[in-house]
C-alpha cells in the first residue's frame, strides 16, 4: 500500500482560499466561509499558505476577535506611518544626539 501525497489537494485549497480573497479585496471573510473553502480542519493552514503564495504589496489579516474571527486581503500600505522616525541620510551630516 503507497501513501498518497496530499500537496496538490493542500495545493489546490489555498489557492481556492487566495481566490476568495482576491474576489473580495479590503472584506472581512468570516471562518466559516473560509472553513468552507479551506477545509473544516485545515482552513488556518491554507490562510497560512496562502499568504506566502499572496502577492507582493497584499497581506491577510487577522481581525484579532477570538469570538467572531475573519479574515480580509489587503494592499500593504506604502511609504511610512506619520508617527515613525525618518532615516538619517548619507547627506546629513549633523551629529548624533
């Protein structure tokens, strides 16, 4: 008896679950709809998977709701976030503090 590979199944499903995500860009999906899509026992996986396999500038998130867990694809901000440091420059030439 030989033992069957499962990676194009798991393959295939997070593909499926990347697709959905990709069909409803900046949506919560609820876990019961990726559950559905990814598997009822492997759906965190697939979401793990699939944001290796996301495109560059896209990342999955999570709402952070132990309760009411979903799920949404979305572009990575660009530039930085008003409150962070801008790095020194090689044309700065001030000294350090």
């Amino acid at each position: 008896m030989t033992m069957m590979s499962h990676e194009p199944k798991r393959a295939s499903r997070t593909l499926a679950v990347l697709a959905l995500f990709q069909s409803r860009p900046n949506e919560w999906i609820d876990v019961h709809e990726l559950a559905h899509v990814g598997g009822f026992c492997s759906w965190r996986t697939r979401i793990s998977d699939a944001r290796k396999v996301a495109p560059e500038g896209w990342t999955i998130q999570w709402n952070g709701d132990e309760h009411a867990s979903a799920y949404r694809y979305q572009a990575v901000p660009l530039g930085r976030a008003a409150e962070q440091p801008v790095a020194r420059t090689l044309f700065d030439m001030s000294p350090r503090a």
